[in-house]
RNA sequence: UCCUCAGUAGCUCAAUGGUAGAGCAUUCGGCUGUUAACCGAAGGGUUGUAGGUUCGAGUCCUACCUGAGGAGCCA
C-alpha cells in the first residue's frame, strides 16, 4: 500500500533515487528555522534526513521539529547520495509517523555530549544505543561467528559442556555456588574443559563455547565475573598442536575482522596496522627465558612464580604480534597438565599474550594422559580423588595424549577493538561491583 | 581481601575555611545546509550518609556507603 520500500540504513548504496522507508529511532535532530535534519538510526547505521518546510505537509514539519532524542519513527522519502551529511547518504524526508514519542518530563539520559562511567553503566541497556557501543558488539559477532566457522571448518565437532557442574575444575579460584534442589550444592562452571577431554575421547577433535563464571574478587580493566570462553580440546594431539591451532584461530579471526567490520574498527578509531601485522609465525619462547628476560627488565618475578599483569606488558612490548610462553613450572598450573617428559618440574603448557598488552587470551596445554600420573598429580593438588572418578576413567578406557586451549572472548574482543576496558565487550557486564542492569 | 583516588544541578565539571557557579541537557524565542550546529532568555541544589572541629564547612577530621583504578588470581 506505501510506495515506499522499506529497507535498512546500510542498504542505502544500493537505493539511491529511490521512495524508501527508514523504521529507527531519532539520534540527533538539528535544525534551523525553516529545515530540520533529523539523523535517524535503525541498528544497521545513522542516516541524516533532511525536512524543508516548504516541501512538507505542515503537521509533519512540526511533529518533527519538537520531537525528542531516541523517538520511535519511521520516514519517507527519497533517498539521495550526499557528500556533506556523514555516511555519505540522505534522505529527502516527504512523510514521516511519529511511533512513540520520548515524553518531555523524561528526557533520554544519554545525551550526545560527555558522560561517566558510572552513569553510563547503569544506564547500559540505553548506551548499547550508541555509536562505539554497537560498533564493539558489531565485531564481537565477528569474532564470534569466525571462532564457529575457524573450527567448523576444521573438523572440529561442537559438544557444548555443562554449565551447572558439581566439583572445581581448577581448584584454584573461586566458584559460583548455587543450590541444586534438596540442599545438593553445585557450581557455576569455570571451564568446560574437564568435559571437553571425555567428548574428545568420542568425537576426536571438539569445542565448546559458552558462559564461564568465576567468583575471583578482581577489579581491573581484565576481568568479569562471567565472561564467554571457546575451548577446543584434540584427542592424539601434544602441545605443538595447541600452538598451531591457537595461532591459526587468532589469525583467521583477525583476517575476518578486518574483512568485514572496518567501519566499525574505523568508528572505534583502532590502528588497523596493529591488526594488520598479527601473522604467523608468533614468537615462541619458554618460561625460563621469558624469566630472564623480565628480571632483565627489572621484574620481581623469580622462577617458579606467575607473572603479573605488569609482566605480560613488559613480555609482549618487543613484539607486534601475539607471543607464546610454554613450558610453565608445575606448581602454577592446573593438575591435568601433563609434566614435560624430560623435565618434570615444567609442564607442556602454552600461554598466548595479546600483543600491544592486552595480557593472556588464551591458555592451554597436553593434559595428562597416564592413570597413575594423574592420580598423583590430584592428590599432589589436594583434590578429592571421589569427585574426579569419571575423569579417572578417561584414562582406564583408552587414554590418548591430548591437549586443548581455552580462549576468552571478551579479552579478544578488546584486544582487537583497541578498547580500554573489558566492560565494553559484553552487552551486560557482569562484575565485581556491577551485575546490574 | 588490600592499596590509591573520587562523590557538588538530569549530565560533565569549577568554587583560597567566608553569599553554590559554568557548559551541555530541558523550557521559551530566533535562524533554509546543519555536522557533539549556532545565537538570546528562563527554570533547575538537603554539595553521598552520619557525626565532629570552627564564629562560619562543598572545603578540615572520623566512621560508613557508593563508584573508579590497581594488586593478588585469572581467560
């Protein structure tokens, strides 16, 4: 019944000279006596509409001219290439529908001048709204949907892990507990990895990715208290495998990141040539020389010791690409890392530091594959040998070496986004002091 | 859990221990090419909470609350 075709704002290019319909909400308006410009946003992209007075019904010029910031409405009109409005396209409005109307009495909080953190966070279902927000969560779907395809493609089976699970999978941190009907207490999962070595037992090469929680009291900019994890986990697989995964799943997700979403990496204003030089081969070193090379630097670390936040940065600041470390000494890592045959005071892990100081995205290894190894490694862990049986079986029936990682996706997506602060990669963050709205 | 910093108008911030202010937002008026538009005017406050010092506290002291940054721990 309308001559106009509805269509996206990203769609423009493709519609020039035509009667189109744009259904969004109002970003901005500017106007000047006479002509309006009305930019309207539809959650593909912002279009400036251009309302001259003359040209219009009446009531459509005034409804226009009053209307609030973050209005619902729908335009009409011709759509035409512009060099001066940004994006390049405009809208010649000849009709508009008022869908609903911000009232005057409450004003849209988020105005388009400077706002804090604090404010901005407790307004985060009205922030998704703007420009960097939807340009971050543009590129998590990047990222994301390159993580599936990388290992779809790969032969990689996806075998999703429980999130409800009943024992620590890393006795180290701390667990979300949640009551299980008749006082039974289980945890929130804090890796599906465990899992992961029983799938890829029956299904060779597989992934899961999902929420991950940990209770860990940490405030920085790394941290949330649930955060997205993909873990692949490879039967017949050693730590040379994780490394060449790893180096290929972060390539190819970069490479698809700046195939698809420069707009939005150019909106974040990211240094695409930090992007660009993220090739392999990666630099590989062990934990012995990644020891020395800080205590060269001037770290406090002595061997046996994880490195802090300050030594990622100081390790990766001599590359322009991700960095891996292998070969940690056995006490800082989980019981399931299988100890290096010809020194058994490391164990064959690998963890890959994000270039430019973004700190670890991914951490994996070969896990221990031998009855006996693992039995002594639990109790050297103090873990409670019952819990673990069925894990136990895992190399009474046919045990195989195999090693996965896992990545954290929000880590990755600031990593690549160039942002600050890890807050900004997930719709509604969840951490420490903020699990609201 | 520990360390550091902050809390003043809807928002972002100023105010030497001496009358609580500006920009933006909002309202009213003006403007036919604006780009966080601009110009003029108006309204808007229990200075996070509770005590204390002082003739006098937004400012100094104590406790608490909330938030931010960091440490430890981790992806």
């Amino acid at each position: 019944m309308s001559d106009y075709r509805r269509i996206k704002i990203d769609q423009a290019a493709a519609h020039v000279g035509e009667p189109v319909e744009i259904a969004g909400w109002l970003y901005n308006l500017r106007k000047s006596g006479k002509i309006i410009f009305p930019l309207v946003r539809d959650g593909s992209g912002i279009i400036q509409g251009v309302a001259v007075k003359a040209n219009i019904p009446v009531e459509v010029f005034e409804m226009l001219k009053d209307l609030t910031q973050e209005s619902s409405l729908i335009l009409r009109g011709k759509l035409r290439a512009e060099a001066r409005a940004v994006g390049g396209y405009e809208l010649d409005v000849e009709q508009a529908l008022l869908v609903q109307a911000v009232p005057l009495e409450t004003p849209y909080p988020i105005t388009p001048k400077e706002h804090g953190i604090d404010f901005l966070m407790d307004h985060r279902h009205l922030w998704l709204r703007s420009r960097r927000q939807h340009a971050i969560l543009r590129v998590r779907h990047e990222i994301v949907k390159a993580i599936r395809d990388y290992f779809d493609s790969n032969g990689f089976t996806l075998v999703d892990t429980p999130i409800f699970t009943p024992a620590a999978c890393e006795g180290t941190t701390n667990l979300f507990e949640v009551n299980y009907f008749d006082e039974e207490k289980l945890y929130l999962t804090q890796s599906g990895q465990l899992y992961n070595e029983a799938t890829a037992m029956a299904f060779g090469n597989v992934y899961c990715f999902g929420p991950t929680f940990r209770a860990e009291k940490s405030k920085t900019r790394r941290h949330l208290t649930e955060f997205w994890m993909v873990e692949p986990e490879m039967a017949y697989a050693t730590l040379e495998d994780v490394k060449r995964v790893a180096e290929e799943l972060i390539c190819f997700i970069v490479g698809r990141v700046l195939e698809n979403r420069k707009p939005e990496l150019a909106t974040l204003e990211r240094d695409l040539s930090k992007l660009e030089s993220i090739k392999p081969p990666f630099p590989r070193m062990t934990y012995d020389d990644a020891v020395k090379i800080l205590q060269a630097k001037g770290s406090e670390i002595v061997w046996g010791g994880d490195f802090g936040g300050t030594d990622e940065t100081l390790l990766g600041e001599d590359f322009d690409r991700p960095l891996m470390v292998d070969r940690y000494p056995a006490e800082v890592k989980a019981f399931y890392f299988e100890p290096d045959p010809e020194r058994p005071e490391v164990v064959l892990g690998v963890d890959v530091l994000a270039s430019e100081g973004y700190g670890e995205v991914i951490g994996g290894g070969q896990r221990v594959y031998e009855l006996d190894v693992l039995e002594r490694r639990l109790a050297d862990h103090g873990l409670p040998r019952e819990a673990f049986e069925w894990y136990l079986d895992l190399r009474r029936f046919g045990g195989v070496p195999h090693a996965g990682f896992g990545m954290g996706v929000e880590r990755a997506v600031a990593w690549l986004c160039g942002i600050e602060h890890i807050r900004e990669t997930i719709a509604f963050p969840r951490m420490l002091n903020r699990a609201r709205p």
